[in-house]
C-alpha cells in the first residue's frame, strides 16, 4: 500500500507542476514531534493536515493545514466554514477511508477534489513547509504558495489559534 500511494502522491504533484522534494523517513518517526526531533527539522516549519468531519445531518469532511505549533480552531473557524452545528477530528478509520492514507502520512496532494481543503495563513509565511507523504515513510518540503495549485485550496485567515 505504502508504494502505491506515494507513487500516486508523486504523479498527482508532478500533474499539477508542484515542485518539492521527497524526504525519506523512517515510519517510527512518522508524527510529526518525533519526525522533527530525528531529522532536525523544527516544529514551525511542519504542517499538519487534519482531516474533520460534522457530527450532526448529512457527513461532511474539509482537510485543514495548521502549523504543528498551533491548534486548529475547529469550534469556530471550521465549523463557520464548513457550516455545520457540531464537528470533531475525522477518527483513523474516517481518515484511511475518505483519504487511503494512515495518520502520520495524511497529505493535502491527492485528496478527493470535492473535499474543501484549508490553508491556515501562518502556514503560507513560511519559506517551506513540511507536510506528509501520503504514508508514514515519506515527507514532502515545498514552498507554501506550491499548495495553492492543489484543487479546492483556499487560505483562511485565523484557521489556527497559538
């Protein structure tokens, strides 16, 4: 699976003229912290994407990337985007279904097109950024205004609290 999905992530970047490069990581130190601890990387130049999900009526999903440094804002900012009453975190099996990828390596590159993807605008400050692979044995470095060329991505300002 691991392949498969990273050849898929790789092809989707190389379509839409993303430019990036690939850092191969062990899966033990996939999360985030561990991953920046081992590889020196800091923590403010990682993002997360978190994948969430409404809790009341008709299921509805947006992917956010948020700095590791930072909360998502789920309980205001999201649920006003996203127009929902209630939301929460997507749970693992939520997220391997809707994105087929495991958490550790969940990526903005390959999501569903329809799926609303946002972008905290402290992410977009960055000189690079760090996201998943797609699996727990690769990392992506690109320049921030790269994800702008990902389908249905949009920045929001105020996405995240510190």
């Amino acid at each position: 699976m691991t392949d498969n999905i990273e050849s898929k992530i790789k092809q989707v970047m190389e379509n839409l003229g993303i430019t990036y490069s690939w850092i191969d990581v062990d899966p033990n130190y996939a999360d985030t912290e561990n991953f920046c601890q081992k590889y020196g990387y800091p923590m403010d130049n990682s993002g997360n994407t978190i994948l969430v999900a409404s809790k009341r009526g008709e299921k509805k999903y947006s992917a956010c990337i948020v700095l590791a440094t930072t909360r998502l804002d789920v309980n205001k900012k999201v649920k006003e985007l996203m127009q929902v009453s209630r939301l929460s975190f997507a749970n693992a099996e939520e997220t391997t279904a809707i994105t087929e990828m495991l958490i550790g390596g969940v990526t903005p590159v390959g999501l569903p097109e329809h799926l609303p993807l946002y972008i905290d605008d402290k992410v977009m400050n960055k000189d690079y950024v760090i996201i998943g692979g797609g699996s727990r044995s690769g990392k992506i470095r690109l320049n921030p205004e790269e994800l702008l060329k990902l389908p249905s991505a949009q920045v929001i300002e105020g996405l995240s609290k510190a």
